[in-house]
C-alpha cells in the first residue's frame, strides 16, 4: 500500500488543520520541518471541516486550506465537507 501525504506551512492556522488530520486519520506519521509540517498516511487521507471547526473554534470552508498547503501526493476528491487524499489501484 502506498502512502499518501499533504505538506502544509508551519504556522498557527495550520496547526489547527494538522490537529484535525491526526484526529481524523489515526494511522498517519507526522514529519516536522522549521517551516512546514508533513502528513504521511497509508492508503488514504481523509481532513473533515467539522473536524477543523471543532479545532479552531470557528467555521472553516475547506479551500481556506489552500493558502497553507505547500504539496500533497495522492488523487484529491473534495467536496464541502470532506477533502480527501487516495491513490486508485
């Protein structure tokens, strides 16, 4: 099985993103830089909005992500709710 991953910029916005991840996804491996943060998880990734909500204590559309992200590595299928990382066999 293949890893997915996402990289996103080391900053207080994102921590709260990187929180959800983990929370979400239990069997990812964090990897941290001075200026970024890297997700690895096998198979799939999966980040909910009510997740990062409950995080940062406001509401978050998905895209709001955007801004953060350095790289990712896998198929992206998003929608309002979800964004999620896979690789199709």
């Amino acid at each position: 099985m293949s890893n997915v991953f996402i990289a996103l910029q080391t900053n207080e916005e994102s921590r709260h993103i990187v929180e959800a991840l983990l929370e979400d996804n239990p069997t990812a491996v964090v990897d941290e830089q001075p200026a970024m943060v890297k997700i690895n998880v096998p198979g799939s990734l999966v980040l909910r909005r009510t997740t990062v909500e409950e995080k940062m204590g406001r509401p978050f559309d998905l895209q709001e992500m955007q801004v953060n992200l350095i790289t990712l590595s896998g198929h992206v299928d998003e929608d309002e709710d979800e964004f999620r990382l896979s690789w199709n066999d």
